[in-house]
C-alpha cells in the first residue's frame, strides 16, 4: 500500500497529474480543490473515489483514493476544529488526514487544533494512520504551552501510534535532516511539518519513506509530498 501526503499549495487540478507515477492507494492533499465544483472535467474524472472538506471550494482538504479502495466517511467529532477528515479503509483500519490550521483561534492554532482533536477522539484512534500538513515542529515548542509539539507526539505515543518518519530514518523530533517545506519557497528557510503517524499494532515499519525534493517539487508548491509504502 502507498500513501502520499501533500500540501500542493493550490490548483491541484493542474497539478494531480504529477502524483500518478507513484501509483498511489491513498493520497491526502491540503489546499485543493473541491472536486464536485470543479470545472476541470479531467480533475473529475480523477477524482472519483474521494472526501473532501472545506471553507474555501478552491482551498480544502481531501483524501482521495483508487477506485478498488472501500472509503467511508467514520464523522467523527470535530467541534469546528480545522481541518480533520477521518476515515475508514476497507473496513479494515482509519485514516486521519489533516491540515492544522490558525482557524482564528487566539490560543489554540495549529498544533494546539490536533491536540483538542486528540482530547475529542483519543479513545477511537485505534488502528489508525494520521498523513498531514501538521505546520508544527519541536523546535517551536513553547515552555508554557502543554499542548506543544512534543505534547502531541507524546500523547500519540501513549495509545501507540508513533511517527514512521522519525523511526525508519532513526531521526530524533526536531532534527529531521530532510525539510518538508520552504518558506516563501526560499531553500535557505526549510523545515519538517508533514508528518505520517500511525498504530503500531497495526504497521510496521515502512517498506519505504520517501520526501520529494526542492528540484523536483518546489515549482509546484512550497510543501514537498511524502511518499509511504507499507
């Protein structure tokens, strides 16, 4: 099974095209399109097995998925928390696919979004693969916050699902040696904050990890795509 998470930075539907050489199972995309307002008849067409949410039709968050794969929408809670999507595949395990988001929120923005998310549905996560754009890392953790980075991974930790990144490189939460994004798509400003988390009871550890590079992505979109094969 192949997973890929990408944040494509908008206009998926000219963009989709460069994901198909994975043959990807399931793929999780932030800031894409609603394919069911679409105008892109070739989007559509690719888009056939998906769930998509969103405030913006233009910038969402969507999991889409081969046609042979069973998707069904698990609605678990969210209490207006952005953005989360949790589903369940071939009624065999879940997928949370992610984008932590500001969501306006004064204290609680992006990492401090999945940490609430976590408190909600903590006793349902089981069997599970969490794929997003986390927009976090440890090295931003704060000292007063109990909700930083390191809490979150912790606390996933605690029910069993750990980060396959950090365990098939053998690389420590804050010291990632491969960067997921660019800021402003500037090579000097790079940092890790997509992550694939899951149970590990349920995988093992990845047949293989991939981080698309700055040569080959970074026209497309300031988030390199993660390519998982378990």
């Amino acid at each position: 099974m192949i997973i890929i998470n990408w944040n494509c930075n908008g206009a998926f539907r000219k963009k989709f095209k460069f994901l198909e050489q994975f043959d990807a199972d399931i793929t999780v995309i932030q800031e894409c399109e609603d394919p069911k307002r679409s105008n892109d008849i070739f989007y559509k067409e690719w888009a056939k097995n998906y769930i998509w949410i969103g405030d913006n039709k233009n910038r969402g968050l969507g999991i889409f998925c081969k046609e042979s794969v069973n998707l069904s929408d698990n609605n678990w809670e969210t209490n207006g928390l952005k953005y989360f999507i949790s589903a369940n595949i071939n009624d065999s395990f879940n997928i949370i696919g992610l984008w932590n988001h500001h969501a306006n929120s004064p204290t609680f923005g992006y990492i401090g979004q999945f940490w609430k998310y976590i408190q909600i549905n903590k006793l349902i996560m089981t069997k599970s693969i969490i794929v997003g754009d986390f927009n976090s890392n440890k090295i931003w953790d704060k000292w007063d916050r109990w909700w930083n980075h390191s809490d979150v991974v912790r606390e996933l930790e605690e029910i069993g699902i750990r980060s396959l990144y950090h365990e098939y490189f053998n690389e420590e939460q804050g010291e990632e040696k491969s960067p997921s994004f660019y800021l402003q798509k500037n090579t000097v400003k790079h940092y890790h904050i997509d992550y694939v988390f899951a149970d590990r009871e349920t995988f093992n550890c990845p047949k293989s990890f991939k981080i698309g590079t700055e040569l080959n992505w970074l026209h497309l979109s300031d988030n390199m795509p993660l390519i998982v094969k378990l």
